[in-house]
C-alpha cells in the first residue's frame, strides 16, 4: 500500500541579507497517505548547529502547504553559509526527502538600499530585477502614505528612522521620485525622477538610439539588439553638464534629435547616475529580449556605482541554487 510519508519539497531562503537583516525560511511540505501525527518539527542548521527549532502543522494527506519561519538577525555572522532545512514527523516512511541546503551570504552592510516615494512600476521591476543581478544584499523601502514606509519585499512597516539608517549605511541608494528628505546620499546615488504625471515630461514614444554613446556603461550595452525594444512613453528634457556623459539615448518616434535617458557624473570619487526617461519598466515586463536589456542596464548601471572590484568581493565563487541528484555542480569564478 502507500507510505506514509511527509516531504520537504521546497525551501526557499533569501540567497543575500545584511547582518541586521532577518531571514526568512519558506518551506513547502507534502502530505501523502494517512500519517499518525498532524504535526512536525521544523529545524535550520549550519555545521550541525541549531539556529532554529519550530514545530509545524501538517496539510491533511493528501495535501500541500507552505510554512514559514524566520531567524532573528545577528544569528549567523558576516560570511558564507549553507543552511539545512529539515523536517521531523513520527511515523514518516520515508526519510530521504525530508532535508533541503540552501546557500547563503551574510553581507556587513546593506550594500543597495532602494527608497521608492512613491511606489510605482519602475520601482517595482527595477527592485525585483537588481536583486537578480546584484551580487551584494538590496534592500527595498516603499513609501505608501505620509510618513508610513513598508519593506519591499516582506511587506512590513519600517520606522522613518530604520530607513534613514539604512540608507545612510549602503554602498549604494537608489532614489525614485522624492525619496527621503534628511537621509544621508553621500555614497554613491542612483535618481529615477519618475517624471510621469509631470509639467516637464516630453510624453510620446521614445525609442532608444541604435548607436551607444561612448561612456562607462557602454561596454555592457554594447550587444543590445535596441530595435527589439518597445519606446519609452516620455523623456524629461535636461542640459548636459560639463563633467557628465550620456550612456543611453533616445528620439521621439525615431527621429528628431536625439535626448539623454541616461546620464552619469564621476566627481571627487562620488558616483550619480540619473534615468530621465519614463517606462523602462515595460521591457522587463515585455520578457525575452527586452528584459535581458532591461537587466544588462540595470546591471551595468550597478556594477558601475559600486565599483566592479565591490561587486567581485561580494560572491567571487558562485554556482546554481538547485541542482538535480546524479548531475555534477557546476562552480563560476566572477574574480581576475
């Protein structure tokens, strides 16, 4: 007949958090045949010491259900670490599936905090996409009503002042629209203005420039295929700077003269890069090849900011999350 058997079939761990940042823990468990107990014991280890022990209620079997734990911050030091996940229930017929690894870094530091005031798609993307390709912990606030900011990404209310300290902390901010008046932005800044909705946005479609203007960024931008990309919806009108350069361009429905979409200032080893167009968030939502450009542009603009040597320093040794019983890892090394 079956066997009674409750399995760990997925758990879920953020791969980069700072050091003051709590971890969350999403496991998935499956019920199949009837079991004696209705409830387990959830355990996070690293090296075969106890971080966590919590005690879960099982789906009715046959059945499926999430559960979630969280360690409370400062519970594993600044560093790489492996966390096992495992599930302990009386009566379970078969022990093989019951115990997932996970990678994780410990940053020192939050090394890109991403205020968004207010919240719209651009922050929205531009959050999920970075932390993809980001190498350092990115931690996103959002500004949902006067005084009130949430966690991007746990949804939960975080104090002006807890905000404000983490900017003032990061390698890198990133500001859409007004940001937080009175945070420290002396590091390295990254300003969406955000300026649907504005007297000054130039709307119409906006089609990005085929040439690349020679700049930082123009490396990573290179291989872009531009004409696969649907137009921005408006362009603010700005003046160049002496000390600034342009990495990315576009012309109203792809002609007229050209206006910058991007542009960057290196002064006194202070980095700013600023996005003066509107509705790039639309090829990270087109998918495909839009979205890989979407991401060589975040990406591009990031690596920059931080500094490569920063974003190298971070995870120097990678390799996939999840890899297949049978199937050899597969390691990449990021450094020179």
């Amino acid at each position: 007949g079956d066997v009674p058997d409750a399995a760990l079939v997925e758990a879920v761990v953020d791969a980069r958090v700072g050091r003051r940042d709590s971890v969350a823990v999403r496991v998935g468990i499956l019920t199949s045949a009837p079991l004696t107990a209705d409830s387990g014991r959830l355990e996070v280890l690293v090296d075969g010491r106890r971080l966590l022990v919590r005690p879960v209620v099982l789906p009715p079997p046959p059945g499926l259900a999430q559960r979630r734990v969280v360690l409370p911050p400062g519970v594993l030091p600044v560093g790489s670490h492996v966390l096992q996940v495992a599930l302990t229930v009386p009566g379970d017929g078969e022990p093989r599936n019951d115990r997932r690894w996970r990678p994780l870094t410990v940053s020192p530091e939050p090394g890109i905090v991403v205020l968004a005031a207010p919240v719209d798609w651009e922050a929205r993307f531009f959050v999920r996409e970075l932390g993809d390709v980001a190498q350092v912990p990115v931690r996103g606030y959002a500004l949902v009503q006067e005084g009130r900011w949430l966690e991007m990404s746990t949804l939960g209310p975080a104090p002006g002042d807890a905000v404000r300290r983490a900017a003032g902390a990061a390698a890198l901010v990133v500001v859409f629209g007004a940001g937080l008046p009175g945070a420290d932005l002396g590091r390295a800044v990254w300003q969406w203005r955000s300026p649907a909705g504005t007297a000054e946005l130039l709307a119409g479609d906006w089609y990005p420039a085929a040439a690349v203007p020679a700049s930082p960024l123009a490396g990573r931008l290179a291989g872009i295929r531009w004409d696969s990309l649907p137009p921005l919806t408006g362009v603010a009108p700005t003046f160049q700077g002496a000390a600034e350069w342009v990495a990315l361009a576009a012309r109203q429905g792809r002609r007229g003269p050209e206006r910058p979409v991007v542009v960057g200032r290196d002064s006194a080893g202070t980095r700013r890069l600023v996005v003066l167009g509107d509705g790039l968030w639309r090829w990270a939502f087109r998918g495909g090849a839009p979205r890989e450009a979407y991401r060589a542009l975040v990406a591009a603009g990031a690596d920059w900011l931080l500094g490569a040597e920063g974003l190298r320093r971070a995870a120097p040794l990678t390799a996939s999350e999840v890899v297949p019983r049978g199937i050899p890892v597969v390691f990449r090394w990021s450094g020179e």
